[in-house]
C-alpha cells in the first residue's frame, strides 16, 4: 500500500453483519486509512493519519422520516459519508467524545429484518418453483434431459442457488435478530470481533461456487457450441455411418435415388457430458416408377439415431425415457416390448403409416423411424447388423 493515496477493498461481507464491517471500518481508520465513500461492491478509502475513528452503520430508507432521521444522526456527532443503498455510514466527529446511545437502533434493524424477508422470500419462491418446474420437464422428457446437458446444467445450478438463498435468508434473520437483542438490552456491538475470518469464508465461498459454476456452464455450452460448428448437416457420399442407413434395407434398384429429391436430409454428430457420443440421420428416396405398397406416395424416409451412455444403466434408462416419452406424445408410436438374443432390450411399433424401433445393446442406443415398404422385422436385423460392424 505504500505509495498510494486512494484504495478499493472488495465487501467480502453481507450488507447485514453490521459489527464485522464496522470493525473493518476502524480497523483501517488505525492503519491510516479513511473511509470516503462506498460503491456497489467496494469500500473507498483514503490516506491519512492512523486514527481511532469511529464508524457507525444505520438502516435509513429514503422515506418521509429520511431528512428527520439523518438530522439526529448529524446533531449526535456523526458526520455521513455517501453510501449506496439504505444502509447509511457514519463517521465520528472530532467533537463525539462519547458513543452514540444504539438502543433506539434496534427499530432500524427490524425494518431491516423485515425488507429482508420482503425481498428475499418472493426470490427464493421463485427459485424453488423454477426448480419444481425444471424437475417436472426433466420428469415429463427425461430422455431429452440425458440427451441434453443443459437441463442437466440448469438443474444443478438451480439447486444451488435455491439452497444459497434459503441458507442466506435463515442466516441474516438470524443475526439481525441478535443485533436487535443486543441492541434493546443496552449492549453495545462487539468490534473487538474478528471479521477477517468472514471475509475470508465468504471471499472462498465466492470464489468456490464460480469454480463450481463457470466450469458446468463452459463444458455444456463449449460442447453444445462445437458439436453444431463441427457436425456435418450434408449425408456423406457413400460413407459407412455408425447408424442405419436407407441403404441397409431398401431393394437395390432404390440406392441411386437415396437422398436425390428435393426433401430435407442430414448427418449429425454431437457431445454430451451423460451420453458423449450422438449421431443422427434423416434420408428419403423417391423413384414414381417404383412399385410401392398401396398408400405410399412414392418416397420413403427414414430417422436414425444411435447414442452411447456413459454406463449401462444410463443407457437403459435413456431407452426406458425413450418408449414411454415417444408412446405418450407421439399418436404413431405405440411400442411393444420384444425378445431378442440380438439386445439386451427391444421395443417395436408398427402401423400403416411408420415402423419405429427402440433397441439397446450395451451402452448403445439405437432409435429408427420408417415409412416404407419394409417390414419392422427388416429394421430389427437390419440394426442388429449394423451393432455387430461397429
């Protein structure tokens, strides 16, 4: 500090623990530094001579009562140093032999008991409901929820703030609570206290939850961000995907067709921390002079999926989410169970319009849709194939 004539010192401190920061206050009024003003996060100090200074912090709401109480405050010798917000700083006069009488005080702190409870419950209310409601999506797509690491993200940074506010509310009403005790019953506030200790929990406690915090937010978005700038949204030119391909079910003669028309097509890669390995298909074939079973329009279609969870039985809970989300939203999926020495689980669902399958071997997943010629039984195989060549 030698050398400077101004400094900043970070409020490693709740606005309420009013004895720590008026301990800090004098303690660098004795090291030479005076308090001249206060910002968003920050106490300003300046150099001057070490000094026993005084400081006192009152609880004083711009109301009708804010010129009357500020008065009392000055007439008391106590001079006000600009502050931010109702929590007013003062400073000893020269003249202010004698401690300022605190009893009358306490009024102050139950005001500030009770904004607290104003402010911070509609807060924590909130915070629980986004929580009810993040669990209640999670509940409703869980398959989504493994697939997509944001609500995994969203969840866990949720839960902490939910536990922080409710953990912070209990504390500042408990220690207002003593400060209004101590204060009624004529004791004056203890400013032999040790604050570095608060400052320095508090201070590891910052530091601690961003490290918790920042490094989910930069996995999950980094992830998300480079899958979509990295995956391909073309079908690569007869490349041997790791998931079923038009090519591995329909009749040869509809290979030259594979994605020619003008429909939609793709091949996507993604990352995710529950399930790190996602590739998805969508591919059509059209051929008019093909002949297809009655009621098709002349173009088949096909959506392939295969996911690769981090366990087992991750991934049999993703295929488990999969055919009770996909039975209870979607009207052409109605998914039966069935045996196979192929998987370790198997779900069908076939109808006029689509055939669809949910199969697991391991820790892969794998989901088709179809419309097409094809029966379910060729799928099945079909993917069965498919797991064996990887």
């Amino acid at each position: 500090m030698e050398g400077k004539t101004t400094m900043k010192k970070t409020i490693w401190q709740e606005y309420w623990r009013i004895e720590e920061q008026e301990a800090l206050l004098e303690d660098m009024a004795r090291q030479g530094w005076q308090l001249t003003g206060v910002n968003y996060r920050s106490f300003i100090f300046e150099k001057s001579s070490p000094s026993d200074t005084r400081y006192r912090i009152g609880y004083i709401k711009k109301d009708e009562k804010f010129d009357e109480r500020m008065a009392e405050y000055e007439q008391e010798g106590w001079e006000y140093i600009p502050s931010k917000g109702n929590l007013r700083i003062f400073r000893a006069m020269e003249d202010n032999e004698q401690d300022k009488e605190r009893k009358y005080q306490a009024v102050e702190w139950r005001l500030l008991r009770k904004d607290l409870l104003i402010q911070e419950v509609p807060l924590i209310f909130l915070t629980f409901l986004s929580v009810a409601l993040l669990v209640y999506r999670v509940y409703q797509w869980s398959a989504e929820a493994i697939l997509v690491d944001i609500f995994l993200a969203a969840l866990i940074i949720f839960i902490l703030s939910s536990g922080a506010l409710l953990s912070r509310l209990m504390g500042a009403c408990s220690h207002v609570s003593k400060l209004i005790s101590k204060l009624e019953s004529g004791h004056s506030l203890h400013h032999g206290i040790d604050y570095r200790k608060r400052f320095s929990k508090n201070r590891a406690i910052s530091v601690g939850g961003a490290l918790v915090v920042i490094p989910i937010l930069v996995l999950v978005f980094g992830n998300l961000a480079f899958s979509y700038i990295t995956s391909s949204s073309e079908v690569p030119e007869g490349a041997e995907l790791p998931v079923l391909q038009l090519a591995d079910i329909v009749e040869e003669e509809l290979l030259p067709y594979i994605n020619q028309g003008e429909e939609e097509n793709f091949y996507r890669e993604r990352w995710g921390i529950l399930v790190p390995e996602q590739y998805s298909l969508r591919e059509s074939v059209t051929d008019p002079d093909h002949e297809w079973e009655p009621g098709n329009s002349g173009t088949s279609y096909l959506w392939s999926y295969r996911y690769t969870g981090r366990t087992e039985g991750l991934s049999g809970r993703l295929a488990q989410s999969m055919v009770e989300e996909y039975s209870r939203h979607s009207p052409l999926e109605d998914y039966e169970p069935m045996e196979s020495t192929d998987f370790d689980d198997l779900w069908v669902s076939e109808n006029h319009l689509m055939s669809a399958v949910i199969a697991r071997a391991g820790r892969e997943v794998f989901y088709v849709q179809y419309s097409g010629d094809e029966p379910v039984d060729i799928l099945v195989d079909s993917i069965a194939n498919k797991f064996m060549e990887q």
